[in-house]
C-alpha cells in the first residue's frame, strides 16, 4: 500500500551538462534582468544549491597527421564557441554556487 510517510529530498549539489546548464544560465541573468526593472538587487539571484556545469560536447577535427594538429583543433574550437565560453565564464563569476 501506500506509506503517509513523506522523504525530504534536499540534494546538496546539482550537476548539470551543457545541454541543459547553458539554458539554465541564461535563465537566471533574464530573471536578474527582470528583478533589476522591477528595482530589486539583482544580487539576490543566485541558485539555492551549489551548481557545477560540466562542458562535455564532443570537438569536430579539421586538422590531424601533423604535430601541431591538437593545438590548431582546440584553438578551432575555441573560435567556434568563443560566445557560449565567454557567457559561461560572466556565469561563474557574477553568481555565487555556480561553477564551470
């Protein structure tokens, strides 16, 4: 049968991927946005519980065979993403329990 019994569930730790964590952040700079307008501290948006956003996508090779291959990919990489990486980044710093 059914147990009355309630379990709080309180995680201590959300770990989220990019997928689902980019969206997420821009979530809470609209809602900083938003409590800005209305004339409140902006400051007081934060998440509740400790996040870590782990940047897990799979890199597209457009050089290989020679030494400088993996250096010449990542910096591909980087120029390919440069927006998201730098949006991430202003995520870590300006909320308090949130790490990438």
């Amino acid at each position: 049968g059914k147990n009355p019994r309630e379990i709080a569930y309180r995680p201590a730790r959300v770990l989220m991927q990019d997928f689902t964590g980019v969206p997420a952040v821009v979530d809470l700079a609209a809602m900083r946005d938003g409590i800005v307008g209305l004339g409140g501290d902006a400051e007081k948006i934060n998440p509740l519980n400790p996040v870590d956003l782990v940047i897990d996508h799979s890199v597209m090779i457009d050089e290989f065979g020679n030494p400088r291959a993996f250096q010449m990919n990542v910096d591909r990489e980087y120029e390919r993403n440069i927006e998201r990486y730098t949006f991430l980044k202003w995520g870590q710093s300006a909320f308090a329990n949130f790490r990438v």
